[in-house]
C-alpha cells in the first residue's frame, strides 16, 4: 500500500476532540495511524496515557517525531514505527487514532476488524468507517470526529465516498 495522503497535522485546537471522545488512563496502548510529527500521541502521553506507538509511512515525519520523543524525555513511553498502516499488527492497542482519508478508512476496516480485540476504542478524523456506527460524534468547525467501540455496530453509510469530502476536503484545506 502507499501513502494514502501526505501530512495534514490536526489543528491544535481540534486534539480535544479525540479526548473528550475518548478519555485516556495508564492503562492505554494508544496507536496513530499515520502518526505525521506525532502531536497526538504527545498529548495522549500528557492526559495519562501508558504507552503510545506511531505508525508512519514518511521517514522524515517518523524521524521527526522520535526527535521529539527524545527531547521529551519520552522514549521509554512512545514509539514511531516508519511502516505503512496496513503492515503493522494493531492488536495491542486499546485505543486508535486515524486521520488518513475514505480510502484508508475502508482498507483498514477488516483490519481492525481482525486485529482489535473488544473493547478496544477507534476514533476516526473526518472519515468514518463506512458501515459502522459510531457510538458518538463531536464536531469542530468543519470536521467530524467518530467514535467507535469494538466490536462496532453495523449501521452508518455503506458507501462513503460520495458523502464525505475526501481529495476534495484537502483541497479546501489549502493543501
Ligand atoms: C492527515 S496526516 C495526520 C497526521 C497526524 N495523525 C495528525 O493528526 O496530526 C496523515 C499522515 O499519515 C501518513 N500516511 C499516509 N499514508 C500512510 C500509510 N499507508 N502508512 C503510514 N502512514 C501513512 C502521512 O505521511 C501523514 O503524516
């Protein structure tokens, strides 16, 4: 698989929306998928997360982002793996984090089916899961956040790309 979009970091102002969705605890193994300089997972780590892996298929995103693990004194606490998404085993993960796009929400889909055990909390950014429904929402501004809880109800839209912004949603981001 290659990159599904290249890096578009969240807002500052649109992290909480991924903790108010989905509090963290000590107990938490979070994962980013498609971690860019890794802002979320920082965050996770500050609001009590236990441990934290970035996956990112960008070398110099991934090499960014352990430099700042290092000067943050958080090496023992987070990793960033350079691989591509769908080469990486979720299961150890409690909680996943994914702003990619409707391409990569609907590859990763059996995945996370497969991989993440019960229980386990997935929020998407701006592309759900087509076919699942989210336990909730939260909206910023002009983007969504979804919540799902594995395993996730059937339910939402079954074809997603004609409903939600995709290359279309960067464009009008400005990238
Ligand atoms: C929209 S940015 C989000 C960055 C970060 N999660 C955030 O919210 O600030 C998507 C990131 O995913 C990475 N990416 C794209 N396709 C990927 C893939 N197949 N595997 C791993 N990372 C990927 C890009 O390089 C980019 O850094």
């Amino acid at each position: 698989m290659s990159s599904f979009v290249s890096w578009v970091p969240t807002p500052l102002e649109h992290i909480d929306p991924f903790f108010e969705l989905a509090p963290v605890s000590s107990s938490d193994v979070v994962y980013d998928l498609g971690s860019g300089d890794g802002r979320l997972l920082f965050a996770a780590l500050e609001k009590g997360a236990g441990r934290a892996v970035g996956v990112e298929l960008n070398p110099d995103h991934a090499k960014t982002a352990s430099g700042k693990a290092i000067e943050k004194g958080l090496q023992g606490k987070v990793t960033f793996l350079q691989a591509d998404v769908m080469d990486v085993n979720l299961s150890e993960a409690t909680l996943v984090f994914c702003y990619l796009i409707t391409a990569a929400s609907v590859a990763l889909k059996p995945k996370f089916e497969a991989e993440l055990k019960p229980g386990t909390r997935v929020v998407m950014e701006s592309f759900p899961v087509p076919g699942w429904k989210p336990v909730e929402t939260k909206t910023r501004e002009y983007k969504t956040f979804y919540l799902y809880r594995m395993p996730p109800e059937p339910g939402g839209a079954e074809t997603v790309a004609s409903e939600y912004p995709d290359a279309g949603y960067y464009d009008y981001l400005g990238y």
